[in-house]
C-alpha cells in the first residue's frame, strides 16, 4: 500500500510550516486580511489541522471541529475572483518555500488540490 502525502513529507511539521508561510502572506495581503480575524493563530492551527487530515494525517480536526463542510465554514465572506486569485497567490508563495521538500508529482498534487479548491469556494 502507498504512503500517504502526510507520511511522504514528514507529517505535521511540513504542513505547519506550509501554513505559517501561508498566514506570513495573508498578513501582508490587502484582500486576504480583512477576512480573518485580528489574531491568526486558531486560523493557522485550523488550516493545518485541516491538511494533515486531508492528506492522510490525524483526523484531529474532525475531532475538534466537525466536519470540515468548507462551503458552509467560508459562506459568510465574499469570495470573488480577486479573493480566490489573491488567497491563490499567497498559497502559491507558501508552497513554493516547502518546494525543496516535494516531488514534481507531489507538488502538482498539492497545486491542483489548491486550484480546485479555491475555485469550488468562491461565492460571488
């Protein structure tokens, strides 16, 4: 049986390392921020709990939070184009930080599980 994207590269620490790359750009991102809160850290913690499971980790967010229901968790903000392109950009700079770290193929798989989801979640 093939390992899972978590278990090929390294578990929690690739993905936390992804999403404080993440976050560093949303900080800085005149569309992205005024979506989150003041204090990143639970969104952050959240996000990364989220990958971990999605990618074959500890199914600890389920446990926390439920079912991840992206849709419904992502309904209150207006997603445009511009946010998806922006939330995109930022997501793109943080994958390619952990890019020394991943295959071709599993960088690819990780970009188009971004793209698609991206573009599922946009509202408006």
């Amino acid at each position: 049986m093939d390992s899972s994207l978590y278990e090929q590269v390294g578990g929690d620490f690739f993905f936390v390392r992804l999403v404080d790359a993440f976050y560093d750009e949303v900080a800085n991102d005149e569309v992205l921020r005024p979506m989150y809160p003041d204090n990143l850290e639970d969104s952050k913690r959240h996000l990364a709990l989220f990958l971990i499971q999605y990618w074959g980790g500890p199914r600890t967010y389920q446990e926390e939070r439920g079912h991840p229901r992206l849709r419904m968790r992502h309904a209150p903000f207006r997603i445009t184009k511009k946010a998806r392109d922006a939330w995109l950009g930022a997501m793109g700079t943080a994958l390619a930080t952990v890019r020394d770290q991943l295959s071709d193929e599993q960088f690819d798989e990780l970009q188009s599980y971004f793209d698609m989801a991206a573009s599922q979640l946009r509202n408006v």
